[in-house]
C-alpha cells in the first residue's frame, strides 16, 4: 500500500473550514471506525482554523459526542441570537477560547508536541508559519485562538503568540503538505483533495490558492458563505453527515475497507470480483502507492434514509446536538409570532444589549490593554515611517548632485528613475 505500509510514514492535514468544521469531525469519525490505523499511526496532524481545532481533539482523544455538542452547541447560539453574527453577544474567539480553557487536559501542550501542527499566519507580513512545539497548555490555548482569528471577523487587534501577532492560518496556508504524496488532506469544499464532496457541476475551473485547490461553481459559493455565516443545525448536522461518507468513499477507492459499503447504500450491486478481490478489474490509477477505484459511487446524505445502521455513535451525537429546548418559553419564542416580536422589540433591546455586552467586553480587555496598546503604537509608528521614506525617496530621489568633471544634465533631458529592489518574503511552510 505503499507509503501506508511503514508506521508513521504519513500525515493528515485538514483545512480551515469555520462552521463547516462538522465535515472534519464526521470524516474523522469514519476513519476511526473504519481505519483508525490511519489515525494511530499519522506521523503528525496539521490543521488551520477549524481544521486545527479538530486536529486537537484527534491528538487529546476527544470523542465524537464530545466534538459535536461543543461544535453544534455554538451554531446553535448563534441561531438564537436575533441578528445572528451581527448581534453585538457575537464574539466567538471568546467562546473558542472559554472551551478550550474548561476542555483541554492538563498535559494537553505535551499530547500535541511534535504530533500537532498549527498553520499561523503573522500579521501584518502574512508569512506563513507551522507550530510543532508548545511549552505549556496556554500556550497551546493561544496558538489555536491565532489560527481562529478572522482579522475584522473576529476583532480589530490580533491575538498574540510568544510576543507577536498572529491570525487565520488559512490565510497563508489552508492545507499544510498538501502537495506531499504521503499526506491525507481533508477539505469540505469542493475540489481535488483525498476527501471532499464531489461536485455535480460540469465546471472544470478550478482556483488554486492559499494552497489549496477549490473548484469554481455556486456550489463553493454557497459552502463558503456558510462557513461565516452559520445555516440552521441540521445543515451542519447534514455536512457532518457528508463527511463520513466522503471519508468512506475515500477509504474504498484505496481498498482500505473490507467490503463495498457505498454500494449496498445506493442499492446497487457491486462490480462482480475477478480474483476474489471486490475491487479487481475497475480502472485504477497509483497516486503515491495506493490503487484508486474510480467506479465506487459518491453517496450523498439524502441517499443514506437511516443513517444510523452506518455509523449509530455519530448519528447518535448528531442527533443530541440538535435537540432545542423543548420548553414552552422557547418554543414560543422560536415560532413564527416569537420572532416578529423579537424584531418588534429590537429598537428597545438591542441599545440595552449593545451596552450590556460592550461594557463586559471592554472589563475583559482590560489586563490586555497595555500590550495591546503599545502594539497599536509601533504599528502606527512603522505605518508612518514607511509612508514618510516612500514619500521622501518620491520627491527626493530624481534629484541628485553632479558629480566632478561630469557635465550636469539638462533642465530639459528626462532622467531615469534610479531602480529600487523590493525583497519579498518568502512564505515557509
């Protein structure tokens, strides 16, 4: 099986994916029933953003109801609040960070040394950098904040990591080692990775960036709204859904399943064996070792009518994260009269919410308030000093004094602007 023959020779990288994050706990989820050698045996698991978080339950062994209430519970806060992200209670670095502080075990930072990869981009340069090493379980904490951090999204001031400012990881480096042979890649959008959704469109253009590689179609369009913008529960429970099924298509092309599950869901008869092999005489391409099985079907969650004959832990899960309140009060207020008076009563709520919930923000802020401060400053005072050089060297750089013995140039001649070289950084991976 190539690569997959030595212990420790691969590694999983899973994308940021924001509240489609449920794709990579329902993909994870099928390779730790299905395949959870590939797990075990990951040499090292990168992530960004959510990707990163998911990474993090992987290495701390968090389960699967674990994962799905805390991801699920949070769309679900959202879907109370009247304006949705735009409602002034909406601050989700706080909430990622609260859980992290009340989940994380105590030698957390030394389960994900060296085993954990998180993808930082450093602002305001945007190099990309990979955190492999964490001293202490804050540490951790914060590194994982970093790579959640939307700039505006989220706030107007980075967070900070061993003294300097970094944001969303997938900003420079959504899928870290995508393009290594022996690395497993997980993106929820659609496009050309080991597992993602297979896309109905007939557009062929894809667009290859923050290296990663996304298919051009309203598809993505959509799926990529939502993951700023989160849908209605069961949407996420569905994406979820369609994550273990994708990871399941992914493990049968590679033959890494003992029997053709996706074709006994469509209610298809597999390809008759040639050799005793149910896979033997299908057309097969080697991508760094692994047979791959173009004829196993793409099952969508609305092929699958019981869910939980296929995986009873994950539907099970699923199914407690989208359980509402079931009391009368709230189901008042989430039927159709309870929210046009919710909308009725903003003119009167939201000032009281928006001072509320600004004023605890605020008395948060407050022991950051000095570092953040003198960061605002040297920002500024580079901003300033950038603009001042490029504003001199514009005025200031065609006039030049003549040198001995070398006619001085005409008024009337033009004169070439001296070149000037601009060293770029290079973004490290």
């Amino acid at each position: 099986m190539g690569f997959l023959e030595e212990e420790g020779s691969w590694n999983l990288s899973f994308s940021g994916a924001g509240y489609l994050g449920a794709y990579h706990v329902g993909a994870t989820e099928c390779l730790r029933q299905r395949a959870p050698r590939l797990l075990q045996g990951a040499r090292r698991i990168y992530g960004s953003s959510s990707g990163a978080l998911n990474a993090v339950t992987i290495v701390c062994g968090k389960s699967v109801d674990f994962c799905c209430s805390h991801l699920l519970g949070m769309v679900g806060q959202v879907e109370r609040l009247s304006l949705s992200i735009l409602h002034p209670a909406y601050a989700p670095i706080e909430h990622i960070k609260r859980q992290l502080q009340d989940t994380l075990p105590s030698d957390a930072h030394v389960l994900a040394s060296q085993r954990l990869g998180i993808s930082l981009t450093r602002w305001p340069d945007g190099r990309n950098f990979l955190v492999t090493d964490f001293a202490t379980r804050d540490e951790l904490i914060q590194a994982l904040v970093c790579t959640s951090y939307i700039p505006f999204y989220c706030g107007l001031i980075p967070p900070e990591f061993r003294g300097e400012r970094y944001i969303d990881g997938s900003l420079s480096n959504n899928l870290p080692f995508a393009d290594c042979p022996s690395t497993i890649t997980v993106l929820p959008l659609h496009g050309t990775v080991d597992i993602c959704p297979q896309s109905t469109s007939p557009n062929l253009h894809e667009l290859n960036a923050f290296n990663s590689s996304f298919q051009i179609s309203t598809e993505n369009f959509f799926l990529g709204f939502m993951c700023l913008i989160p849908p209605r529960l069961e949407v996420v429970a569905d994406n979820c859904r369609q994550g273990y099924l994708d990871a399941l298509r992914f493990l049968e092309r590679r033959g890494l399943t003992k029997e053709p599950v996706l074709w006994t869901l469509v209610s298809k008869e597999p390809p008759a064996p040639a050799d005793g092999n149910w896979d033997a005489g299908c057309d097969q391409r080697w991508k760094g070792g692994l047979s791959l099985n173009w004829k196993v079907p793409h099952v969508q969650v609305k092929d699958v009518p019981n869910f939980e004959q296929l995986s009873p832990e994950l539907e099970a899960a699923l199914k407690k994260a989208c359980t509402r309140d079931p009391s009368r009060w709230a189901r008042f207020w989430r039927s159709g009269p309870g929210q046009v008076l919710t909308y009725l009563l903003l003119p009167c709520t939201l000032p009281l919410e928006y001072i509320y919930f600004r004023s605890r923000r605020l008395v948060m802020w407050l022991p950051d308030v000095p570092a953040d401060l003198w960061w605002m400053q040297g920002l500024l005072r580079n901003v300033a000093l950038e603009v001042f050089s490029r504003t001199k060297a514009q005025l200031l750089g065609p006039i030049s004094p003549p040198a001995t013995g070398v006619p001085e140039t005409s008024p009337l001649q033009p004169q070439r602007a001296p070149h000037r070289e601009e060293l770029r950084p290079t973004h490290q991976a």
